[in-house]
C-alpha cells in the first residue's frame, strides 16, 4: 500500500518545474492529484506523465488570486475524486529589482500570489478537510526570504508565507489539519533560469557558482522538494506542525 492511498492532493502551479515534480511525486505515493495552474492546457504535460506512470489527475485552470476561480477548482477536486486531503500553495513569480526600480505593479503582482493566492487556496481547502477531521497543507517559502538583493517583492512573500503557516497550523491543528512550509534554496527551474538572464550568465553557470558557495556542493533539483513535500504530506508527519523546513543543501543565502 503506497502511503498516500485513498488521498487527494491539489498542487497549484504544477506544469512546470517544483509545482510538476511535486504532483508526480504525490501520483508515484498513491494520491489522485489535481494540477492546477493558471490555464488548464498547460497542465496536460504533468497530467499525461503522471497517467503514464499509472496515476490519477486531472488538470485545472484557475488564477489563484481569484477566489472564484480557486474555490471552483477546491470544490472540483473534492467532487471529483472524493475528498481534498492535501493541499501544496507552490504557484509564484518573480518580478525582480532593486527598491528604487521597483514597480507598484510588481510589488503586488508578486505580493498577491505568493500570499494571496496562498490564503485563498488554503480557505478555499480548509472547509473540505475541517469536515473530514483530516488535511495537510504545505506552503512554498523559500531561502529568499531571510533577504536577498532585488527581491524585496519576492522577500517579503516568501517570510510572509512563514508567518501565514505559524498562524494555519495553530487555527486548523484541533480539526486535524498539519499546515508546514518548505524553503527552497538553489533549484534548477525556470525561475532560476530567468534569474541567471536577468544576471547576464547562462543558467549553468549560475548553477556552477551556486554549488561552489553550498556545503553539500551541488544545487537542488525539483525532486529534492518533492520528495520533502511527500514526507510532510503523509501520516508519518503528524506530530509536525507550523515548521518551515529550509531544503538547500545547508546554504541560507
């Protein structure tokens, strides 16, 4: 028996990069998964691997900055497969430049998915697993958030995300609900891609001076994150609760 058998997992932004790995990840364990990212199309790629591997999903387009949209989506899953058991608010963007560049708009772009859309996905969950006496949810931190140059949108989201776990896992703990984040460090997706071009480097050589700095001595992979997520989502993790766990390879900034 895989050790996410009979569960339903939503995994937003899950076309590409962590968001995909995680929701394969979750599949291989045993969950039906629902991948969920802002136009439904784009999720068919991680919606036919993981079929391929013989696992259950099923792909949902919706803004999670629209609680129309993302309640919708909650409300789908559950009607779906059954139930919605775990939830992993992974959807985000980067919208990168120092304070005097940065824009208003940029400012809540990223501000309103990271944490807005966290919030409402999370609320949008919530009442499925209140009603069952059961969840997991995991948020997407990242070692960002302790500060980092030109990321003050993305820093202050990323912190923002831990406090927002503290509060879940202390709100939804006596309905049986663990609520955990993860901070990436280094992960080679897209996103550190358009880092590596915004910097003027290809994305291996930001790769390469990454592992120098890291005491482990390579970057992490979409996998390395999944396979945290997996542990946090299954029913070994029940005594952890309102934890980030910081997955970078022992490097902070």
């Amino acid at each position: 028996m895989a050790a996410l058998d009979g569960r339903v997992a939503l995994v937003t932004g899950a076309a590409r990069g962590i968001g995909a790995a995680v929701a394969g990840r979750l599949a291989a364990d045993g969950a039906a998964v629902v991948v969920l990212d802002l136009d439904e199309a784009s999720g068919k790629a991680t919606v036919d691997a993981i079929e391929a591997a013989g696992g259950r999903a099923i792909a949902i387009g919706a803004d999670v900055t629209n609680a129309e949209q993302i309640t919708a989506a909650a409300d789908q899953a559950a009607e779906e497969f059954g139930s919605l058991d775990i939830l992993v608010n992974n959807a985000g963007v980067t919208r990168d430049n120092l304070l005097f560049k940065l824009s208003e708009q940029d400012w809540d772009t990223v501000i309103g998915v990271h944490l807005k859309g966290a919030f409402l996905a999370s609320k949008a969950a919530q009442k499925h697993m209140v009603a069952k006496k059961y969840g997991k949810i995991v948020n997407l931190s990242s070692v960002s958030a302790l500060g980092n140059r030109g990321q003050a949108n993305y820093s202050a989201a990323k912190m923002g995300l831990q406090g927002f776990t503290r509060t879940l896992a202390i709100e939804l703990g006596p309905f049986g609900i663990n609520v955990n984040a993860v901070a990436p460090g280094f992960i080679v997706t897209e996103m550190t891609g358009a880092t590596a071009e915004r910097l003027g480097i290809t994305p291996e050589e930001l790769a390469a001076r990454s592992a120098e700095i890291t005491p482990v001595r390579r970057v992490g992979q979409p996998a390395d994150i999944a396979n945290t997520i997996a542990f946090l989502v299954s029913d070994e993790s029940s005594f952890i609760t309102g934890q980030t766990i910081y997955v970078d390879g022992g490097r902070r900034l």
